[in-house]
C-alpha cells in the first residue's frame, strides 16, 4: 500500500487529511498526518480574546475531533524530513516513509530575533496576540490597564494574517471607547511598510480609517530593538518610538525541522511552485498553507482554496499527469473596524482589493471594501464555517478557490 504523509495537523493540513480521505482509493493509499499538539486552535480567534469578544473555549478543540477515522494521527515531534530519501525522522529515532508527503508545518513568532523584545518585560508591558498563551496575557492586562501610549507594531513582512494588526489597532479603539477611556489610550500603528496594508488602494481606504479613529500610523519604522528600561522601540536608523504598552507582531518563521531538513529559505520558508503548490526541489513534496514561500497571504482563506485546488494535482500527480498551475493566490479576509462592523477584502496575485460585491456579482450581498454590519456578522459567522464545514473538507458554496472578476471595480 502507498502513503501520503502529511506533516501538521493545522488548518492546512487537517483539511489535506480530509479532502484526500474522501478523494483516495482506501485499498490503494494510507493518509497519516503527524503533529505534536494535542489542540486544535482556531487562530483568528486569538485576536478576540485579549478584548474579552472570545473565550478559550471558543478556540480550542481536540484535534481528533477533526482527523477522518480511516486517517492514522500519529502523536510526536520530527526531527528531520530527508527528502532524497522519502523519509521523516521523528525525535525518537522512528522513521516514517512516504511516497507523497504534504508539509503543512505552518509558522510560528520569532521574538527572539530583535534584541530585548522577549526580555524581562514580555507579558508584562511587551505583548504578542499571534499565540495563544500571548492573546490570554494581553487579555489579563488589558482588564486592569488604566491607559497610556498603547503601539500596535508589526516587525516584518510576511505574517500570517496581514491585516491582523490593523483589526487589532480598531479593535483596541472600539474597546477603549466602551470603557469610557479613549481618551487616555494614545494608538499608534507601527509598521515596517510605506501604509496600513501591502497593497495601494486597500492601503488607502485603511489610512482612511486609522485617521478617522484618531490612530496615528508610523511607517517605514524597521525595528533594531526593545530597550524595555526606557520603554522605546529604536529602528535601524535611530528613530525611537516610546510605549507604556507594546503589542507586537515578532518576525514570523517556518517551523524549526524545515530548518533542520536544510528545505528552507532565511525564514524557514519551503521553496515552492506558487500555481502548482509543488515543492521545487522534489516532485513529490508538496506545500501549502504558512509554510511555503509563495507570495500570497498567510491566511485561513488562502489554505482553505490551496487545499482545494492541491487535492486535484495530487491526483493528477499519482495518476502521472502534468499538474494544474491553478492557483492564483485568491485570499479574502474579513477586517474587524470595531463598533461591530467590518470591511471585507477579495485579492489575488495579480489584483489588488477593489470595491464590489461578493459572492455574487452585482447582488453581494456583502460589500467589498466597505464597512458595514453584515461583513461584521460574515466575521463572526466564520468560526462556526471554520468548524463545521473548513476543517472537514466541505465545500463553502458559491465560494470559487479562484477569484472571480466579475461584479467588481478595477477602474
């Protein structure tokens, strides 16, 4: 019998396991997924959870709850994938082979990487809200804060979840507000970028609204260091911006053993086909999801198309065929603006956001690129997609992987 490996069992993997379970030849092909955890967490929720919005019980689940039966979970840590020879080493010297393995590893904070950032001060006046022991400190401090100069600050590009940042920036504000204590909170958004968002009209509408909501953006700041005594964070030229409460978004990486395998770039990011989702230094490795290099976001959205759209060059590549070079970096992402609405963005690699409707073309009923309260309930309504119908390799009608052109405005 063939293998497929699939190393994590995230949101990218967990839905490789799936869509492969109801696609595979049982008597042909064994799926075997390998991860440490023994948790599920739903990501986007970290973001709700310093505002009291979530709980922990609303993102965490088993990971069992989410493997198909006939999939084997195998529980433990990889030491090395060696790729020459179809093979995973795991940390207590089992080896697992493969005749198609899948890296969906993911990525992780790096704060380590910028002098002083994770010192004596983090989780206590230096926050992270990209895990979830950071998102519950940020949580306990933000219940007892009495206000100052609150940064919201991004390290470096690229990070899971681009907009991330900017919705906890209005989040922060819309919470403050119902404090009653906006007015001791003074926001700023620091960002290594020339704007709020990584391309121009989006950035446009965001500076808009940071403007609007009294939140000062400093760009182009590209952070050296945390000096923690003085309370300032100094870029490489200089320019120091003082805090009382800095929450940050560290350099994000790929996981370690991608490291330790020597398959990744300066970042631990796997080299890999951006239209085929094929590894470009195996055939039979494939990427998906935050560990590869492809230039697309590193969002929820953009696993759940791969996924789709991988499932049939995986197919295509056991039956010997060339592979579809059918992806098109489609992301869309839904950004919380605070006072429960929120935009919604549609992108890809060649098309930046532009106003229009989604899904249907001319009829929405969700509006691109304008706040409103239904694409605040559209937000909120995807925790309960994430669980019941993402995870598990269901089809979101009317949802294309691709990005459809149609009833939008590239004027």
């Amino acid at each position: 019998m063939k293998r497929v490996l699939i190393l994590g069992a995230g949101t990218a993997g967990t839905m490789m396991a799936n869509h492969l379970n109801h696609e595979l030849d049982k008597k042909e092909w064994q799926i075997d997924i390998i991860d440490e955890k023994v948790e599920h967490h739903y990501q986007p929720g970290y973001l709700f959870l310093p505002f009291d919005i979530y709980t922990p019980d609303d993102i965490i689940k088993k990971i069992e709850d989410f493997i198909p039966k006939d999939v084997n979970l195998i529980k433990g840590s990889i030491a090395q994938i060696v790729g020459g020879e179809n093979k995973v080493v795991m940390t207590d010297g089992t080896v697992n082979t493969y005749d198609i393995l899948i890296i969906a590893t993911g990525a992780k904070i790096a704060p380590e990487e910028i002098e002083g950032m994770k010192g004596e001060e983090w989780h206590k006046s230096v926050f992270d809200f990209y895990t979830f022991e950071g998102a519950l400190a940020l949580r306990n401090k933000l219940r007892e804060w009495q206000g100052g100069k609150m940064l919201v600050h991004i390290t470096e590009m690229p990070i899971k979840c681009p907009v991330a940042p900017l919705e906890f920036a209005f989040l922060a504000d819309s919470f403050f507000k119902h404090k009653n204590m906006r007015d001791k909170v003074e926001i700023s958004f620091v960002t290594p970028l020339s704007g709020a968002f990584t391309k121009p009209k989006a950035t446009a509408a965001l500076d808009h609204l940071l403007d609007e909501k009294n939140i000062k953006i400093e760009p182009d700041f590209a952070i050296e260091s945390v000096d923690n005594e003085r309370k300032v964070i100094v870029d490489y030229g200089g320019r120091e911006i003082p805090f009382d409460l800095l929450v940050t978004v560290p350099t994000n990486k790929g996981d370690e053993v991608i490291a330790r395998s020597g398959m990744g770039d300066d970042l631990n990011f796997i080299p890999t086909n951006k239209a085929t989702l094929q590894s470009l230094a195996h055939d039979n490795i494939f990427v998906l999801g935050d560990a590869s290099n492809i230039p697309a976001s590193k969002a929820g959205s953009v696993a759940h198309f791969e996924a789709e759209i991988l499932t049939e060059n995986i197919k295509h590549f056991i039956k010997g065929e060339p592979l579809s070079e059918e992806f098109d970096g489609h992301a869309n992402c839904f950004i919380e603006t605070g006072g429960g609405k929120a935009l919604l963005i549609d992108f890809n690699y060649t098309h930046e956001p532009v106003e229009g409707t989604f899904p249907f073309p001319g009829v929405g009923p969700l509006r691109l690129m304008k706040e409103s309260r239904i694409n605040h309930m559209g937000k909120l309504a995807f925790r309960w997609i994430y669980w019941n119908m993402l995870l598990k390799g269901t089809h979101i009608p009317f949802v294309s992987s691709h990005m459809e052109e149609a009833g939008k405005n590239f004027d």
